[in-house]
C-alpha cells in the first residue's frame, strides 16, 4: 500500500474522530544488548523522516519506538560481563539516546520498555488461552498457528510455504512447528509469575501489547526493517488480530536491509559499521542523505563513494544556504525561475508517492544547483533569497538535516573583518590580510573569494573530509 494512502485514511478515519487529526505510528525499536548500528540508524531515520513530513501537513503524531529490554542475548551478555540484566539494558538504552540524539531523532512520544508492561503481556496471553488460540506446553504458553486464518497474509506467503526453511523455534512439545512462544516458562533472572507459571514472555507479544496499549486496538502504521516481516510481525498480527477481533495496522512499511561494500553486515564477517564509529567520522547530516539516497523499502550497500557522494552535495548546501542568507544585492534579477518555485511541491509529490525520499533528494539538490548557478552569476537579490530560504527549512525540516547557521552578531562581526581584510589587499598588505584571514578562520568562519565578493560561510566539521 502506498505511503499517499495515508493521508487519505488519516482524513477519512479522522472525521469519525472527536480528537484533532493524529497519526498513530508504532516502529519496532533495538534489543538493548549492544550498541545501535548503521542498519538501526536507516529503519529509524526513515520513520523520524516520515513522521516530520506527517507534521509538516499539521496532523499530530503518536509516535511509539518500544526498547526489547528482556531477551536470550541480554542475558547472555549479563552472563558474559558479570553484571545483570537491568545494568545491560540500561547502558545501551543510554548509548542508543546519546547516539540518536546526535542523529538528530526526534524522541518518541513514548519509549515503552518491555519490562514495564508484563502484566499487559499476561492479560492477552489470558484472552487467547480463554479463546482456545494459545496452549500450555512443559516449556511454555504458545500461539496456535492453524487458528488463524490470516497467517501469512503480510509475509504473502501460505503456512506450507513458511514451514519449509523459515525462521522458526525449534520445539517439540509444540503442536505445529510454526506456533510460537507467548510466555516461557523459567525460574531464572529475570522471571516474573504468571497463571501458567513463572517465566518471561516471548518477543512478539511485547510489541502487540504495547502497541494497543499506546494506540488503540488499530492504528496506522506500524514499521520495521524488512526482516522483521516474518516472523515478529506475521506473529504480532495472528495474536493481535486474534485477541481484538478487528485489523491491526492500515499500514505496514519495512525499511530495506544495508549491507557493507555489497556483504551482509554481520558481527561474524567483522563489518558491523556502529552508529557512534559512523558518526565520529560522518556526522548526523551525511548520515542522514545516506539512510535516504534509496527507497525505503530496498536494500542500500554501505560505501565510502556513496558517502563521498552525499558529502558533495552536503557542501553545495552549505554554500547555497549561505548564498541566501547572506544576500543583500539589489542588482540581480527579481525573477526566480520556475524550477525553483515549483520544488517544494514536486518534493511533497516525491514523498508522497510512497515515501520517495530518493526522489524527493533528487528534487531539493536540482534547487540547490540552480540557486548556486544565481548566485554565480551575481543574480540572488534580498528578495529572492527571502522568498527561497522559507523552501530551503522546510525541506531541511522534513530530511531532519541542520546547517550549522551564524547569529547576526556573528555576521556583523564577520562582515566588518572582511572589509578590512579588502581594504589591506586593496592596499596591498597582504600579510595583514592574511592575518585577518586567520582571525576569521579562528572563528570557523570559511571564506570563498569570488571576483567582486567574498562569501563567507559555517561548515559542518567531518573528520572523514580530512
């Protein structure tokens, strides 16, 4: 289903509604056991980029990103590390906050953690023993497949199908070896009591939980990455679906996998890229236009040309916002060129179409190229620039991309040193120059001497640029 048809359902649902418009949005958030890495940052960067073009149209969003903070792998990394459970997952859920921040993600509404919300888990897992959907077994609560009639409806596939080479739990007390654990039971740390036994609950069951704990029984998208398509959401449907008798999400979106240099990333190869290690060489900005430059949807290769690439164009924004805010010429022409005008709208169109964002990029770096080509030729007025900087921070909005901008007393500031700086090469002085040259330089200031102005300019610092 295209990403367009959310807007249409939001504006048809919303009139049956006595609230203002809100987007119901639930992403399928880390197991905090390790640090986030580059695959985490492009699922989330897209869904922070799709929740602030919501926003942008005035519709409100609630927006859930739970943390996995009970899982096999935390308590093995409790295990290894001599620690415990809560001390893991309160270290990573700390570095994944520092990392996102820095990122430039905005927070969610709320951050469920699975361990907040047991007895949530226990009361649908209640509904579905009651039913006759779950049974017991010697090693837990369990989701009965064949109950289900829609299983395999997101994953288009049917239950023969799944069977034969899916990720599935190995367990033979289960009836069908595509039913799936609710609740396992376990006396070790940590456990919690329950009408079947003390254990801990599967993984699908927190996301359904806290998804209809937060938006309702159906709501509007729910995400991911494309490999949580089967089994985690074909399972949070059937149990979903079953506990509530009514469709879960109107929408499913699955953010395509990246590998590194054409590989799998995979801790095994060695080639996972950690968000930190990504970000202290390439910076929130570069990152960004990286986990955009393909559709959501497809799988995206991890490069340093592609990065290389995205770097160029960050450059050529840098310059072409300071073209305009900088421009006070009255000489150029009033007349902005239709290619400009009509960005903002071919933009939205872009992101409207199933959330383009490779498309929409295209877009907003055709602008940036034909502003920069004005102002090469002398040609951005006040008035201009005026009209084009408002388009220039919506589309910085919605990509979530922030220029590092100058206060006015920066520019006044800046301005008088570069008239003294012409007067001394006027003069000839140029070791005077130069010395102003470094004043300004000092104060991360970069000029750009053109033949009858000098621009100057803040640029982002990206140690991969040297």
């Amino acid at each position: 289903m295209g990403i367009i048809k959310i807007f249409d359902t939001l504006s048809k649902t919303e009139k049956n509604l006595e609230s203002k418009e809100t987007a119901k949005i639930y992403v399928c958030g880390v197991t905090v056991y390790d640090d986030s890495h580059i695959g985490h940052a492009r699922t989330i960067v897209i869904f922070d980029t799709l929740r602030r073009f919501i926003e942008s149209k005035g519709i409100k969003v609630d927006f859930i990103q739970n943390f996995t903070d009970v899982d096999d792998k935390i308590i093995k990394k409790a295990d290894e590390t001599g620690t415990t459970v809560e001390l893991v997952s309160g270290k990573y859920i700390e570095n994944y906050f520092e990392d996102f921040d820095a990122l430039n993600i905005k927070r969610a509404t709320h951050h469920p953690k699975a361990t907040e919300h047991i007895p949530d888990m226990i009361n649908l897992i209640s509904d579905l023993m009651a039913k006759n959907i779950a049974y017991t077994t010697k090693n837990g609560v369990y989701f009965s497949v064949s109950k289900f009639s829609g299983y395999g409806k997101l994953s288009k596939k049917n239950i023969e199908e799944l069977e034969s080479g899916a990720r599935i739990e190995v367990d033979e007390s289960k009836e069908n070896p595509l039913d799936f654990a609710l609740w396992k039971f376990s006396d070790s740390k940590p456990s919690w009591d329950s009408p079947w036994g003390i254990g801990r609950p599967g993984w699908h069951i927190e996301c359904s939980a806290m998804s209809i704990k937060y938006l309702g029984e159906n709501f509007d998208i729910h995400g991911g990455g494309r490999d949580l398509i089967f089994p985690h959401h074909e399972n949070e449907i059937a149990q979903s679906e079953s506990f509530t008798g009514k469709p879960f999400a109107r929408i499913w979106m699955h953010a395509g996998m990246i590998t590194i240099n054409g590989e799998k990333m995979s801790k095994s190869i060695g080639n996972v890229k950690t968000l930190s290690h990504v970000l202290e060489n390439w910076g929130p900005n570069i990152i960004r236009l990286f986990c955009l430059s393909g559709h959501y949807s497809k799988p995206i290769d991890y490069t340093e040309e592609l990065l290389k690439e995205n770097l160029i164009k960050w450059r050529q924004l840098e310059t072409c916002y300071y073209e305009l805010r900088l421009a006070d010429s009255t000489n150029g022409s009033e007349n902005i060129e239709d290619g400009i005008l009509n960005s903002r709208q071919r933009f939205d169109n872009a992101l409207e179409n199933d959330f383009n964002t490779s498309l929409a990029l295209t877009e907003f770096f055709n602008m940036i190229k034909i502003i920069n080509g004005l102002a090469a030729e002398g040609r951005i007025t006040e008035n201009i620039a005026n009209t084009v900087m408002p388009i220039i921070e919506y589309m910085l909005d919605v990509l979530g991309l922030n220029v590092i901008k100058a206060t006015n007393d920066e520019i006044k500031s800046v301005f008088e040193l570069i008239q003294k700086r012409e007067t001394y090469r006027k003069n000839k002085q140029f070791e005077e120059a130069d010395a102003v040259r470094n004043t300004i330089s000092a104060m991360g200031i970069y000029l750009i001497d053109h033949k009858d102005r000098t621009l100057w300019m803040k640029k982002e610092k990206i140690k991969a640029d040297g």
